[in-house]
C-alpha cells in the first residue's frame, strides 16, 4: 500500500497549489462545494476557504467548546483548523495534522494570515498519530479517513488519544450498498475519495471494536453517478460520523 500512498501524497500535494478536488476542481466539485456558510468564508484567509477538499463542515456539527483541545485528521490547507480555533477559543487549542508537505506549508500560511495563535500544525500520517495518550478532547476529520490504508489503525489511535469522554467528529464517505471489486481496486479511485470509503456497517464495527460508544452514522449528500466520478450511482454518500470514548 506503500505506493497508494505515495499517490494519494502526490494527488493532494499538487491539489494544494491547483485547487483541484474530488471530481473537479474549485466550486465546481460535487463533493466538496456548499459546505460552509458565506460567514465561515469570510472569517478565514480565502487561501483556506479556496483549498478545502473535504465532504462536509465537521466543525458545525462538533459542538465545539471554549477551553478543548480539538486535532483534525487530514487538515489540508487548515479550513476545519482555523474555524475550530475560532470556537474553542484562546483557552482552547487545535492540531492540524498532514502527510502532505504543500499542504502543511499552505496551511501554516493560512495560519499567519488568520493570525491564529492557538493552532500548530503537525507532519504526519493518520494511521500513526504524533500525540501523546489522553491529549485531546475532540478529533474531526473531512473526507480523509477512506483515503487510509489501514483504517482500524486510524481509530485505535484516535481513540488512544482522546481522552476519557472525548468525542469523534468527522466527515467521511461511507458507502450503502454493493460496489464492484474493479472499483475497490483502482488506485484513481481511491486517490479521488470513492474506491477507501467503508460501508456504514463496517464503519459503525471498526470503531465498537476500536473502544467506542454512541456510535451514530447521519447520511449529509447522496451522490449520484455523475457526483461520483461516473462510478457507482447512489452508492455513495457523505455522512456525518459521531462517537464517544468512554469515561
């Protein structure tokens, strides 16, 4: 898998400096366009706004509060980062964390031009988290855990560092539905957010296995054929995924 995620580094490298997404590129793609309201926008640098490639606004649903410490798996040009920093406050803090270096470097000038204090962002891969056990309240992710290769590894870390009580928050696609083995195994489709994303039941059992509770899988987008780079008509959606490590 080595490989894939060479491609996957590559592909999200050179979307930090062309802008291009899922399917498209800019406003255009169907699975990145109209997550966030015009007062989001205007809040951050238009670099972060311009570089998002996520599947939703994690950051609106997370019920974020003044004082917590929140990391976003995948960070990409620091949209979720900066907008969670607004919430939690100069009392909170936020990790932004990256395997891509455009990316990091695009988001810590999007950092400097937010003039965010309360944000660092870190180099490295989800499946390995850089932070010690019990450090965060919450973790967010958009439309990044179905790039990994080992997905059980991405939740026992996430559930390894958060601390008792804490909360998972993310956006991800997931799939309802047969999708085919050609498509599962195409490394284009991968890279392009469709081919990694899991069943919602298989979501739902990596993290009961990986420790936690109150799991709850909430359908956002249906994507249609065309949505989904011509693959898999109505198969796949965007959802927002909720948990609970228990206290």
């Amino acid at each position: 898998m080595s490989d894939l995620k060479d491609q996957i580094r590559e592909r999200y490298g050179r979307a930090a400096t062309t802008g291009s997404g899922c399917c498209g590129s800019g406003g255009t793609d169907p699975v990145t366009r109209g997550h966030y309201s015009e007062a989001d926008r205007a809040s951050i640098p238009a670099e972060a706004a311009g570089a998002s490639l996520g599947c939703g606004n994690p950051v609106a649903l997370a019920d974020l509060r003044p004082g917590e410490t929140v990391l976003d798996l995948g960070s990409g040009g620091g949209i979720d980062v900066l907008l969670s920093a607004k919430r939690v406050g100069p009392s909170g803090r936020v990790y932004g964390l990256d395997m891509t270096d455009e990316m990091l470097a695009l988001a810590r000038e999007n950092q400097r031009r937010a003039g965010a204090t309360n944000v660092e962002f870190l180099k490295g891969d989800i499946e390995s988290i850089p932070l010690p056990d019990a450090s965060v309240d919450v973790i967010l992710s958009n439309c990044v855990i179905n790039l990994a290769t080992d997905k059980p590894r991405v939740f026992a870390g996430a559930f390894r560092v958060l601390r008792p009580s804490g909360r998972l928050a993310v956006h991800d696609i997931v799939t309802k539905g047969a999708v085919s083995a050609d498509l599962r195994a195409s490394a284009e489709a991968w890279i392009g957010c469709i081919a990694g994303a899991l069943d919602e039941d298989d979501y739902r059992r990596l993290l009961e296995a990986a420790g936690f509770h109150d799991v709850s899988i909430t359908p956002t987008r249906v994507y249609t054929e065309q949505d989904a780079c011509g693959c898999g008509d109505g198969a796949f959606r965007s959802a927002f995924v909720r948990a609970v490590k228990p206290g």
